[in-house]
C-alpha cells in the first residue's frame, strides 16, 4: 500500500518485553530507509504480522498462552481494529499467513495448527473452523519434549499448506478442504536440527529450511504436485563453530533465486548464501547491526532485520552481484520482531 512515494512497513513487537505494539513506517524506496508513522498498542506481542492478498488489511498474532489473531484495516497511516482479537484454540502462536480464504497461525506453544475464516470483507470469523495438532518429539530435551510448530504458509502453487515442527524435526503438508486442515504427509529432517522457518526457491521447485537449533540450512526438493518435500543437503550457517549462543531465525530466497540469507541470533549476523543448483555455499557473514535478529524480511533489494534485543529493525541495500547487504541504517522499534512491507 503506497504512501506518499514510497510503501509502508509493519512492524511486530513484545509488548510483554515493552514494545510499542504494531508499528507503521513509510518506505523510502530509493533507499529503503523507515521513517515512523504511528503505533497502536492494543493487542499483546503481537509478534507477527502478514497482509491481505490487496494490502488492505493485517492480520496479528498475539504471541500468548491464550493465543489469538487479530485484523486491522490499514488503508490509512494508522492501522484500526476490524473485530475483536479472535482465539485461536492453541497457545503461543509465532506465525501467520493467509492461505485459501482463511487466515492460517502456527502455535508454537501447543504444537497446533489453527485455521480461522476470512469474510469477504477482510474480517475475521469469531472462532476457527480447525485446529490441527501435530504428535511427535525430538532428541534435545530442552526443546523437543513435544511438538513446536514455528511457521506455516501456503506451497507456491496455492494447492498445499506447509508447516514447520521445530519439537519433532519435521515439515508438513496438509490440504485444507472446507475449512478442514487434512494432514497430507511428513517429512523428516535430521534428528536434533530444529527446523523453524522454511522459503520457497522462484522455481516453485526447491525450498529451504532454517535450523534453529543446528544451525544450519537444509536444502529440500519441492514437489507440488505429489505434495511432498524431499531433504537434500545441509550447509552451516556460520564459517566456524560459534563463539557463543547462535540459534538461527529467519531466512530469505532473492526474487531471482540466486541468494539466500538468514539471520541468526547470539552470533548476530546475516550469512549470505550464494545457490548452487541442488545445494548452497556460504559466501560471508556481515552484522546484522543490533542484538538477536528475530525475523529477517526481503522487499526491493533490501533486507530489514527485526534486533529484539537491542530493539531496533536494520536496513541493508544487498549487491546484486555479490548478495552482500550492506547497512544503510536503522529505526527504533523496542522488542522488534518482525517487519512486513506492502
């Protein structure tokens, strides 16, 4: 949605950590720097934000043991609720995404999947038309005693929702058929990896899949017609062992399909990966220009990196030829955790 001669950024945050709640900044599209336009604060940790197919409205999780989402119309420079916060049916939900009429959220907390219905009018239905739980667990007992889903969103064809387990080591697909999420297949990534976000390759035929617990990339076959995800390779995420903590979070494909990045949290770094047919070479490392990078987003030739601790989302112009990015500055955004443009 353009504001002015340029589009507008949303920005998540911790309310329960002090942040702002959901933040609106216009987008320099020469430079993509952010420049703050309003928050509203009245949903708690609304952690992570996706927009309508027409940009005119967001929906909002609300990162709680209750567990909800949330609708806002954003045709104006403040976004304004469209309904009351709707639950969810599981706990701590840390994604969203808009999948085939309905607005789909991944509960970390209770390892669930929710379907809630979208009315035409962008709004959402009072309650969801199903919750799917997943089974399972994983070797690191600390974080795998259960299942743990960390994000879900629709395959490149529309056909199949994906979801990421980080607790049982695994990607599943499901269809969802009037309002029912149907479990579809499962597969599994190496024991312990802790997969938490996955991207789509442009070529609709390869994904990639961050590990938060490894760290590493797993690169996967997709193929949509079977609906079924095939594990290829594993790359590390840094160029050595870690110094310290390194849990990665987001990661990001180039609209040609030429680079991937993450980010990752503890080393506080993006890595830059350069892709080899059926495989991905690291290429480098460069700060990320804050503390612990939570979500990484891609618009325009320009990466935005979400630094909750240091509470503040980055900005880098990325070299077409090279994939480097290269900071070209910074807004305040306390408990940041995510950004969306559009």
């Amino acid at each position: 949605m353009a504001h002015g001669n340029g589009q507008r950024a949303f920005i998540g945050s911790f309310t329960a950590a002090g942040g702002p709640g959901i933040v609106t900044a216009a987008v320099a599209p020469a430079s993509g720097a952010l420049t703050l336009l309003s928050t509203v604060n009245g949903l708690p940790d609304p952690s992570y934000l996706a927009l309508s197919p027409d940009g005119a409205t967001l929906y909002a999780v609300s990162e709680t043991a209750q567990g909800a989402v949330a609708a806002y119309r954003v045709t104006g420079d403040t976004p304004e609720p469209a309904g009351p916060p709707v639950p969810v049916g599981g706990s701590g939900p840390t994604h969203l995404s808009v999948f085939a009429g309905h607005v789909l959220t991944a509960d970390y907390g209770s390892g669930s999947v929710t379907a809630v219905p979208v009315r035409p009018d962008g709004t959402l239905a009072p309650a969801p038309s199903s919750v799917l739980r997943h089974t399972g667990s994983g070797p690191y007992a600390p974080r795998q005693q259960g299942p743990h889903t960390h994000q879900v969103q629709p395959d490149p064809t529309g056909r199949w929702a994906v979801s990421v387990d980080l607790g049982t080591d695994s990607v599943r697909v499901c269809a969802l058929t009037d309002g029912v999420l149907r479990p579809h297949r499962e597969s599994a990534l190496r024991p312990g990896s802790g997969p938490r976000h996955l991207a789509f390759h442009p070529d609709g035929r390869h994904a990639y899949v961050v590990n938060e617990l490894a760290p590493t990339v797993t690169v996967c076959r997709w193929n949509a017609a079977a609906g079924a995800l095939e594990p290829l390779t594993e790359t590390p995420v840094l160029p050595g062992a870690p110094a310290g903590d390194a849990y990665p979070s987001g990661i990001v494909v180039s609209p040609d399909g030429r680079f991937v990045w993450t980010a990752t949290r503890g080393e506080d770094v993006l890595s830059v990966f350069a892709v080899e047919e059926e495989a991905l070479r690291l290429v480098t490392t460069v700060p990320c220009g804050g503390r612990w990078p939570r979500a990484l987003t891609g618009w325009n030739g320009f990466l935005y990196a979400a630094n909750e601790r240091s509470g503040e989302v980055t900005w880098f112009a990325v070299d077409p030829d090279t994939g480097v990015p290269h900071l070209g500055g910074s807004l305040a955004v306390p408990s940041a955790s995510c950004v969306v443009i559009g």
